[in-house]
C-alpha cells in the first residue's frame, strides 16, 4: 500500500504557497508499493526510485526567504519543496533527479512534510535493504 507523507502547513504563508497549486490533502511525498519516491508541490512534481535514495535527514530552522515555496539552490543543485520554516527533510539522491520545476538535474530535495522521523524511518528502511 502506498503511503503519503503530507506536509506540514503553516497558514501564514499560505499566500506563497498557495501559487504552486498546493493542496494540502493530496501534495507530499508518496512512498509507493512499486518502489517509488514521488514528491509533489502543486503542479511540481519530481519522481525517482526509491533505490536511488541515498539518505535521508532532517534540518530545522530556515529562513522563511529561503523555504517557502519551490526553490532551486543558487549553490548547489538542490531542490526544496517548502511550506514552512520549522523543519524538513533533506532527501539524497545517487543520481541526479529532474523535476518539472528546472531544467537541471537534483541531487537533493528537501520537503517540509509532517511527519519527519516517519519519512527517515521509510528511506532509512529501504536503504539498509538495497
């Protein structure tokens, strides 16, 4: 069975977000049982499998300039899919990963879901098994 992994809202910046096409019911990362990773944020949307999943942790504490809404890092090739400042997880990728948001290629995401350790605890699982 797949599982979904929603984020963790915060209203007051539902204006940034809320562009994206955000829903908060559907948009999140799945865990699916055919062995992907699909993270959504609105109409943004990047897939891989679950077995190119190298680690995963989590980071607390962004600026909100920084976090909210779908960012491309201007230092890396990161990915995040932000909707809050409190917390993520930061998830890393073995090869590089397109999503629909860039033309270029990401090494990592990371994505304000509500449950942290819940989605450690999946990729973590699924990386002691590969």
């Amino acid at each position: 069975m797949s599982r979904l992994f929603p984020y963790a809202l915060d209203l007051k910046f539902f204006a940034m977000w809320l562009p994206f096409g955000v829903r908060p019911t559907k948009d999140g990362v799945t865990i699916t049982e055919e062995g992907l990773f699909k993270a959504t944020f609105g109409f943004i949307r990047l897939e891989t499998r679950l077995d190119n999943v190298t680690e995963a942790h989590i980071t607390r504490d962004y600026r909100w300039w920084t976090a909210i809404g779908a960012w491309t890092s201007f230092v890396d090739d990161g990915l995040s899919f932000g909707t809050n400042t409190k917390a993520g997880v930061c998830v890393h990728f073995a090869d590089k990963v397109p999503s629909s948001l860039s033309r270029k290629d990401h090494s990592a995401l990371t994505v304000t879901v509500a449950d942290l350790e819940g989605l450690v605890q999946v990729l973590e699982r699924n990386e002691s098994q590969t």
